[in-house]
C-alpha cells in the first residue's frame, strides 16, 4: 500500500486533531463565534425537505448505542440525537437533549447565521495527498476482484483554517441554505469523550441510510457518480451515460444488496427495485435506489437498524470486514465521516443520513477537516476517483467560501 512520502500541501496536518493554537492578536473583528446568537442556537440540527429537528441543551450523554437504546427503552429519552462513527467500535456521539423542536418543514436558518460577518478560510494541508490517493487507488485496483474483497472506498481529508473563530452553526446554515433538498445537519460530537468536546460535524447529505416511520422502514443509497456539467445538453448526457455504466451499476449493486439482506433480518417484505435512480445535487449524479420495508417486530427502532446497516459498501465496501479492515489498515482515522448522523425517538421513530459532505470542526472554533471518497472497483480509473473526490469536496468549499 502506498504510503505518505512527502505531503503535497502542508508539513503541520495533525494525525489526530490537537487543540488548535492560537498565534493572532486578541485584537479581533467579532465573529459570530462570539457575538449574541440567536436564543433558540441549536446543538442538534437535522433538515429534511419535508420536516426538519432542532435541539438545544444535553441531558445525558452515551458513547456506545446500548445505554441509548436502554434509555429509550426505559422511558428515561424522550430522543436520541447524535452520530455514529465510521468505525462502529469506536466511541459514539448520542445524547438526550433537554428541549426538541420539531416542524413538518426544512430548517429555515436564521440570516444571523447565513450572511453573518464569516472568516475567510484556507487550505491547509491535505491527507493523503492528491497524488497519494491516487496511488491507493490504483493498488486497490490492483487488489480488487483477484482475492476476496470486491469493492473499496477510499476517502480524502482536507484541513481548513480560518483568520478567525466562527461559529459551527454559521457553517450549518450556509450548507443548508445552498443545498435545500440536501438534508443539512450539525450536531456535538462531546460526547465521544476525549479529541471530541466541542467538535462538531457539519454537513449536507443526500444519502438517507434509514428512515422508520411507524412499521414503514425507508433506505435510499447512493453508489456511483459522476460530476455535474454546466451545458445543459452536457449534463443530461452525463446523467444517461452513468445510467449505463457497467462499472457504476456494479458499484451501486453492493450497496443495495446489503441493505436488502440487513433489512431482511427484520422484514419479510423488502422491496428494492433491480434499477436505480438517478439523484442529483448541486455537484454530482449519483446513481440511487428507493428501498422500502414494513418491520415485523415493532420493538425494532431507527436506532437498531441504522446500527445494524451501518457501513454500507457505499462507505465501506463488499464484502463488508475485509473492506473495512482494507480500510483501517490502509486509511488515516476518518472519525465521524462516513458514519452516520440522527435522531432516534422513543417510539422507535426516526432517521439517521450517512455523514458524507460533511467536516469536523475544533474545539477553538478556527478549523475545519473535510472529507470525500468513492467507491473503487476492479474497472476503477485512479485519475478519474480523485476527480471524483475534489468534486465531493466542493459542498463544503463553497460553504466555507472557497
Ligand atoms: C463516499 C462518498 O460518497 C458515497 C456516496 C455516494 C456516491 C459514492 C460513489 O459514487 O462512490 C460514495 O459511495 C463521499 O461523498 O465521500
């Protein structure tokens, strides 16, 4: 496996995420990191495009999912809200919060937080580097199809600074307001202890890893892509040449199968139709597929089975433990991303989205850490993936400005 000799940009990238240092005067503008913020300033916030929570306070913490899912259980959590990591034995980020506010609309933040004075933003340093991933890449496909592993995905981080503190929040609300269809969330990463507290995860994605509503259990993964054009004629012909790419199909293929055996455990209706869908948002085609299912047992919460299909091959690959241990293996720590990010109700209602487009922010409020990835396959070109990733990275550019 390729390794990191030398970084492209930067020499400083932390491999864990120390306190920031501060070396700028005391002498600064007032940011919305520090000014009165709005009362109702959310430490959970997810947007759907059909209803959206907010919550403010913490009542408790957990680090694992048992003694969240014991407190819904118990009557103790009226809700859970949190994240799970990429990699589920590491420590989770759920609490019960003390006030939840809930409406059938999209989040519609305040103009405090979408056109407040905001830093200005810069590259500091990438991990691995442009060249580096391309060359894991291309030893994944070197790896892939010959032994037991069958698709990868291989994921990028890049770390942003800001000339001053800002506000998570104000990160939130730009992505949320740039992507209205793309279920923007922010949510306190503190309670997973230690090189956590006061980290948060901001994000807008378009993958729903699962929804229960009553029995009604809806997943819609997203597996191949291709970048949006600016010609119309241009991005229409790219829509219909993924529909037909053999490499994408396959890639999106994993994906649904294992979401349709896990949600086989607990139904006997699961329906996933053979052709996907295409879904855009601002930056890329994704090839996507609808799968619905009516649970059998009622006990079962949103909680149980997002931890049931977490990762999916659309975040980790196929077959599921020798992709994440390529994975963990071969990959600096991805944290929160690629994990997933939700709320889960009492009543077993809820929804958690996969943490893709998403960054982590410090706990001095004056960085960012981004990522992107993709799904490698045997047929996968290694220049074309790292193009794929500076396009997914591009949602969260633009909401730092960039
Ligand atoms: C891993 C990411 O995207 C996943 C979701 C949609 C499409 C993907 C792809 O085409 O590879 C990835 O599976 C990411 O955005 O960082």
């Amino acid at each position: 496996m390729p390794q990191e000799t030398p970084k492209e940009i930067g020499t400083d990238m932390p491999d864990e995420f120390p306190a920031e240092r501060r070396t700028d005067s005391a002498q600064e503008r007032p940011t919305s990191a520090d000014i009165a913020r709005p009362t109702g300033a959310p430490d959970f916030a997810l947007s759907h495009p059909e209803f959206s929570v907010r919550t403010q306070g913490v009542a408790k913490q957990f680090d694992s999912p048992e003694p969240a899912r014991e407190a819904l259980r118990d009557g103790s959590a009226d809700m859970v809200v949190g994240a799970i990591p990429f990699d589920a034995s590491r420590r989770w980020a759920l609490s019960v919060p003390e006030s939840v506010t809930s409406s059938p609309n999209p989040l519609e933040p305040p103009s405090f937080y979408r056109s407040g004075d905001f830093p200005s933003f810069t590259l500091a340093s990438q991990m691995p580097s442009p060249r580096l991933h391309r060359d894991r890449v291309a030893h994944a496909v070197s790896v892939l199809g010959s032994g037991e592993l069958d698709k990868v995905v291989l994921a990028r981080r890049e770390l942003f600074r800001a000339d001053r503190p800002f506000d998570s929040r104000a990160v939130a609300a730009r992505l949320m307001s740039a992507n209205p269809n793309g279920y923007g969330f922010l949510t306190d990463l503190s309670a997973a202890g230690p090189g956590y507290s006061k980290h948060y995860l901001v994000g807008s994605s378009p993958e729903l890893l699962v929804r229960k509503k009553g029995n009604r259990v809806t997943s819609f993964p997203l597996a191949g892509s291709t970048a949006r054009r600016t010609n119309p004629d241009e991005d229409e012909k790219a829509a219909t040449q993924l529909q037909a790419s053999a490499k994408d199909l396959r890639e999106h293929r994993y994906v649904v199968e294992h979401i349709a055996e896990v949600l086989g455990q607990f139904s006997s209706s699961v329906v996933a139709p053979g052709v996907p869908e295409l879904l855009s948002t601002r930056e890329l085609w994704h090839l996507g597929t609808p799968i619905s299912a009516i649970v059998d047992d009622p006990e079962v919460t949103a909680l149980d089975l997002a931890a049931a299909l977490h990762p999916t091959p659309a975040l980790g690959g196929a077959p599921r433990q020798p992709a994440l241990d390529y994975i963990l293996a071969n990959e600096e720590d991805r944290r929160f991303y690629g994990g997933a990010v939700g709320w889960c109700a009492a009543d077993g209602d809820g929804i958690f989205m996969v943490s893709i487009r998403c960054g982590e922010t410090d706990e001095a409020n004056r960085s960012l850490t981004a990522w992107g990835g993709g799904g490698i396959v045997s047929d996968s070109d290694p220049d074309s993936e790292l193009d794929e990733t500076k396009v997914k990275l591009t949602t969260i550019r633009k909401a730092l400005g960039l």
